[in-house]
C-alpha cells in the first residue's frame, strides 16, 4: 500500500485473505499464495479508487485475464456481479449488476472503466441503472450515455443526478424489472433507496442504509454515519425486519449471506441496539 489510502475499504471488503484495515488506512497482512489468491489480491488492486495499492512486476504478470465483474450469486430472477472499479467520488463504493432475463439493471455506478463497459455490453448492455442514494452517483453520465439506458433516483436525492430520467416518489416500493423491486429508506439521505432481488432467498442490495460487521457478526444501521435523519433510518430498517433476505449486499462494508430465519433475527438485534 502507499501513501494514497484513503481507507475506503474496497481491498479489504473484496478480498479479506490478504488485506485489512489498520487505524486511519488499510494495509496488507498476508501476501498471496497461488494462482487464485494472486488473482483476488490483483482484482483488488484493480478495484481500489485511489491505485494505492502496489505490486511486484512479477506479480503484476498474472493480472487476471476478464477482471470485473466477478459473479456474487445466482437468483431466479438473474444473476448478481460486483462491478469492481470503485470510484474516489463515491468513496469507494461498491457497484453491482443483476444480468436478468428481462434486461440488466446497474446498482449504482463505478468509475468509468472501458474494459468494464465491453465485459457488460458482451453480457447483454444495460436496461437501466439505480442510483441508491446521492452519495454514490459517481460516473452515471458516462455510464448512462454509452449504454443509452435510463436511470432511477430518489426525487428526495435528484440533485445529485438531475439528468436522471426517472424519479422515484413517496415511501412505496416499484417494481423496475422482472423480480426486482425498489423500496424507499429515507434515513441516511432523504432519498436512500434499497434494491430487493426476489422475495423469496431475495438479495437485498442496500446502499449505505445497512450493512454486515464481520468482526462483531452483526448489522450496522449507524448514527456516525447518517446524513439526514437517524429515527427515519430506524424506521426503514424496521420496514426491512419481514423480508426474506439471503444476501445482503452494500455498498460499504463487508457483503453477508443469511441460512433461513437469520436475517430477521439480525434485524431485531440491530434494532433493539440503536433503540436501546
């Protein structure tokens, strides 16, 4: 690592085997070992915003041949991939694609990447992009005008992506595409918005409303890191408790999948904290 870091955590929430965070930045505590380990610790190199992270010329040889995006799960309703790519503007958050039968759908947007642009467009382009808060808007322009496709946003949030052709209103979830549906959790910004995938063994893309600590095993809906209003977040999350959630997929902190019954029983303990 060097002296760019900006602690983002996209090394560490991609590839936790060989890097963590440490303090004010993130660092590597184990190197690599055989083909598939060179080639995590390489997507990450890939995917950090800032290039802050460095590589022998030997190493740097087996640079994976695809790269992003890198498949997450399968659901019935498509097929999930994390985008890599992260963009500085969004502070390295992360972005994925549902390749769906009816038309692939972006969950927010990385930086502008054209060898990401033609792995997407050789998997079928994309229909739409979803923008699940102001914060992690980065690259849309770039990404809506080569795809020419159309992006949803909060209208609470549509000043940071006032060409968005879409606006979503109210507190009423939408279905957008065959099985995938987006559910308003005004909290952390007045126009957070979730992503569910499904309803049953669903993925729950979630944006910066929640996401899993995997050192303390549980859900983080955070007060430190709330823009607008905490109580409001609190509620969305208790609009979240009755899903059927098998992955949880965020934009920062660590992705996690659910056995049957976990999810609303880390819901309720998330909830029972920052209530109590």
């Amino acid at each position: 690592m060097n002296g760019r870091c900006i602690n983002c955590g996209t090394c560490w929430q991609f590839d936790p085997q060989h890097f963590a965070p440490a303090r004010s930045t993130a660092h590597v505590f184990r190197q690599p070992s055989g083909d598939w380990e060179l080639q995590q610790a390489q997507l990450a190199l890939q995917a950090c915003p800032v290039a802050a992270i460095q590589a022998t010329p030997a190493s740097s040889r087996g640079r994976p041949k695809h790269g992003f995006p890198v498949w997450v799960t399968s659901h019935e309703h498509g097929e999930v991939f994390y985008c890599g790519w992260a963009s500085r503007k969004s502070f390295g958050a992360c972005s994925w694609l549902v390749q769906g039968s009816t038309g692939n759908v972006l969950i927010d947007v990385p930086r502008w990447s054209a060898p990401l642009a033609r792995r997407i467009r050789a998997m079928g382009g994309l229909n739409a992009i979803v923008l699940t808060h102001r914060d992690d808007v980065a690259d849309h322009q770039q990404w809506s005008r080569a795809f020419g496709c159309e992006r949803v946003i909060h209208c609470a949030d549509a000043d940071a992506a006032p060409e968005a052709e879409h606006l979503l209103e109210g507190r009423d979830s939408r279905a957008i595409a065959s099985g995938l549906q987006l559910i308003p959790t005004p909290g952390h910004t007045a126009g957070s918005i979730c992503a569910l995938l499904g309803e049953q063994q669903a993925v729950l893309f979630s944006g910066d409303h929640l996401w899993w600590n995997r050192d303390r095993q549980v859900l983080v809906c955070s007060e430190a890191y709330c823009w607008w209003d905490f109580h409001e977040q609190i509620r969305s999350l208790q609009k979240l408790e009755h899903l059927d959630v098998a992955w949880l997929l965020p934009a920062h902190g660590h992705r996690h999948f659910f056995e049957a019954g976990e999810w609303r029983k880390a819901v309720q303990q998330t909830l029972q904290w920052v209530m109590g």
